[in-house]
C-alpha cells in the first residue's frame, strides 16, 4: 500500500504562484513514476504532469506547460508541483497519483495509477 498526502493549495490571485507536495508513505513510491492530475467542478480529471523515479522524464499538458514544474526528492518519499504565472482556469482540486509498479505506458491516462491522493484545492482568483 502506498498512501499519499497533498499539501499546499489555497487561494491565490491571477498571476501569483503555488508549490503543491506530495508526501508519500507506507511502501514507498519506489520505482514509480508519479503524476499530478486536476479536475474541476463539473469536468472530468485531467492530466497535469508526470515525473518518471529517477526524474529525468517529466511531461507537462499543454495548457501548464511553461508555467509549472513537477519534481522529486526520493529521499524524502515527496514530489512537488510548482505553479507559476496561475490563471483563474487553474483552478481545481489537484490530485497526487503513484503510478502501477511496472508500468511503462502512456502517463497522462488515469488508468495508469493505482493509488490517488485526497486532493488539495487551489483557487486562483481573477
């Protein structure tokens, strides 16, 4: 079992910045490329961005590219996402996902993730 706890949303104007974490225990994540995914009211969960675990392959949706980053630090079980230059459609519950052990398929679908994080809500006022 892998839980996972997000910390470090909250109400922030347009153009200001977030760093979101992810605290993972239990067994750790190792081995697992881990992801950040978001969904708003009414819309499904979407895709955010994915680190693999030594952190040399990170994608990005389009819509956050440029403006965050997602890393990781395997020695504290955390990954980080850091948001920049926010815009008012950022806004969201943002999910931690540990991808299945193994994996080697595409990143940015659900189903690549077998255990979720709560969620942390960001809000990004216009």
């Amino acid at each position: 079992q892998v839980q996972l706890v997000e910390s470090g949303g909250g109400l922030v104007q347009a153009g200001g910045s977030l760093r979101l974490s992810c605290a993972a225990s239990g067994r750790t994540f190792s081995g697992r490329a881990m992801a950040w995914f978001r969904q708003a009211p009414g819309k499904e969960r979407e895709f955010v961005a994915s680190v693999s675990w030594i952190g040399s392959s990170r994608y990005y949706a389009g819509s956050v590219k440029g403006r965050f980053t997602i890393s990781r630090e395997n020695s504290k079980n955390t990954v980080y996402l850091q948001m920049n230059s926010l815009k008012p459609e950022d806004t969201a519950v943002y999910y931690c996902a540990a991808a299945k052990s193994g994996y080697s398929g595409t990143y940015s679908v659900t189903s690549a993730y077998d255990y979720w994080g709560q969620g942390t809500q960001v809000y990004v006022s216009s």
